[in-house]
C-alpha cells in the first residue's frame, strides 16, 4: 500500500503558527486580517510546492515506464525470432513470460 508522505510531516511548522498568534496579540485586532492573509499565503505557497514535487515524481515514474515498456519491445523482436528459429514453441513463450515480468515489474516499482 502505498504511503502519503505529506500526512506524516507535520502540517504547519509549530513556530510558524506560534509566530502568527503572537503577531495577531501585538498587532490588535485591526491587523487581525493581514497577520491571517500572511500566514494562510505561507500554508497555500508550501502546498503548492507539494503539489509540484509530487507532480514532478509522477513524470519522472511513468517516463521510466514508457523507457522500459520501450526496450522491453526492442529487444522483444529479435528475441522472438531467435527463439522460435532455435527453441520452439517453448523459446517463444518463454520470452513471452519475460516480456510479461518487465511488465509489472515496471508498473510496480516504487
């Protein structure tokens, strides 16, 4: 099962928080919307950067994919040929099977 990395971390830094509420008490409640705007802009800008680390994995997985899904069929070719001239039948789905391993594999790696 696969884990979310952003649960486990903690979700706005202590001291930021503590920094707002002391700058909410200083400041009055005239300042109250600019001190909440700031520290909910920090919140927005980190989950933002969040979401593009994550969208930059994403790429960077399913382009390993396609590169492996790729050879995988480059090499498949002459493999079968080799294969059915020199083993058979059981060459054949034997780099079938092979063919179907680098498959998953694929799809499963982390």
């Amino acid at each position: 099962m696969a884990q979310n990395s952003g649960v486990s971390q903690p979700r706005v830094p202590k001291d930021e928080l503590e920094a707002a509420i002391e700058a909410r008490k200083e400041l009055g409640a005239e300042m109250e919307p600019a001190v909440i705007d700031g520290f909910v802009e920090r919140i927005e800008r980190r989950i933002a950067e969040r979401a593009t680390e994550s969208e930059r994995a994403l790429k960077a997985r399913r382009d390993h994919q396609k590169e492996m899904v790729l050879g995988a069929m480059g090499i498949s070719v002459p493999l079968f040929i080799f294969a059915a001239i020199f083993t058979g039948l059981a060459g054949v789905i034997a780099v079938c099977a092979v063919l179907g391993v680098i498959a998953l594999a694929t799809t499963r790696s982390p």
